[in-house]
C-alpha cells in the first residue's frame, strides 16, 4: 500500500458505540483518510436484544459494502469478532485486519468460549435482569449501553477467507491485570503471518493510548 487515503472501519468493543474511537479518528482524519465507526445493532439509542453475532456481522458488512479503494478494518475486544466475520465475507477490498485487544475467533468459536472464567462470570452478572441484554459494568463509560447476549453466546461461521487480507496487525494492552488475551498476544506474536505491537496500558486502547495508536494505523496505508 502507498501513502493513499485509506478508509478505516473502526469497529468498538462490547457496551460501546462509535464515540469509543473520538479520538482516533480525529487524528486519521487529520491526516486526510476517511473514517467509519459503528455502532452495531442495540448499542445505540434503540435497544435490539434479538441482535447476534451474525446481525454485528452484517452491520460491518454492509459499511464495507459502501467504501471504495484500500480499508482497515480495527476491532477492539469483542469487534474482533464482529471484524473477522465481516472480512471472511468480504475479503476483497481489505488490506488490513487490526486487532486492538481483541478476540481473533475460529469457525465454531464464541466470545463465551474464548474468554476468561472471569468474563464468563461478569456476563451472566450482566444478564440476570432480563437474561437478552448484558448491563455494562459499572466502571464504564455512561454512554455505554446494554450488550445483547446472543452477540456473546453465538459461535462463528467462517470459511477462512478472512485470511486472505495481505496484512494483519495485534495490538496488545498489557497495562491491566485478567486480561483474556495475554496467550493470544503471545502466539501471534511467533506468528509470520502477524505483525504485533505491545502497549502498556489498559484494555481500551482507542482512548488511552489515541496517539501511539493512530501511529499504527497509518502504517498501514
């Protein structure tokens, strides 16, 4: 890739919406690319809690649908999940998968197979209101909003298409104690396939760490 305007897809994390990556994508539109941030299905104004992973994986697809020329796609934590779903659909236009602190799923694989006991715990927690939605805990931004279940409970078709995109990045925030993705980080990392980058801060690396962050992303274009 050369140094063209690219389109980044910033994908956020579970509870999150769009504004989780404000500061990133000020920072990319500065240096004249084009940005995209979801907020995927029920993490908005209007509660979905029918949504799953699927229903995540089409909102993705459908903003790919519209771009043109080179895309990023970034997912951070549970948008992993989301993004290597939506590049398995759509590989062609991708040039880079990025990963911040996120799951990277194989076919048959949920976010409740891949994560800690812990995790586990904190969304059975979450969903004892109404058992469809999972609260946000209680240390997270007032924005965030109730995380459908089902985009947790429910396992990933992939083909392996996904594979296809020519570069994929790891950013590791190792600045937090339980984190799920430690093992993960640590096999990619011997991975040729994967290029990877160590942080030390905590898990929501768009807000904390907005500036090395940005810093990656534009090497990718």
């Amino acid at each position: 890739m050369g140094a063209e305007m690219a389109t980044f897809i910033l994908i956020p994390g579970g509870w999150q919406g769009g504004w989780a990556f404000e500061k990133v994508a000020n920072l990319l539109v500065a240096r004249g690319h084009r940005i995209e941030t979801l907020t995927l299905t029920g993490l908005g104004d209007v509660p979905a809690p029918a949504a799953n992973l699927t229903t995540h994986i089409d909102d993705a697809i459908q903003v790919i649908g519209k771009c043109s020329g080179d895309v990023v796609l970034v997912g951070h934590s549970y948008g992993g999940m989301v993004m290597t779903g939506a590049a398995d659909a759509e590989p062609a236009n991708i040039r880079a998968l990025v990963y911040l602190d996120a799951y990277v799923p194989q076919a048959g694989e949920s976010v409740w197979s891949l994560t800690s006991p812990r995790f586990r715990e904190a969304f059975i927690t979450g969903a004892m209101g109404d058992g469809l939605n999972c609260a946000p805990p209680p240390n997270l931004d007032a924005r965030c909003r109730p995380h459908p279940m089902g985009t947790f409970l429910q396992a990933i078709d992939l083909s392996g298409r996904w594979r296809e995109v020519p570069r994929k990045v790891y950013v590791g925030a190792h600045g937090w104690e339980g984190s799920p993705f430690l093992e993960l980080y640590e096999r990619l990392s011997i991975d040729p396939e994967w290029e990877t980058f160590s942080l030390n801060c905590g898990h929501n690396i768009a807000r904390l760490q907005p500036e090395a962050l940005a810093g990656i992303l534009l090497a990718q274009v």
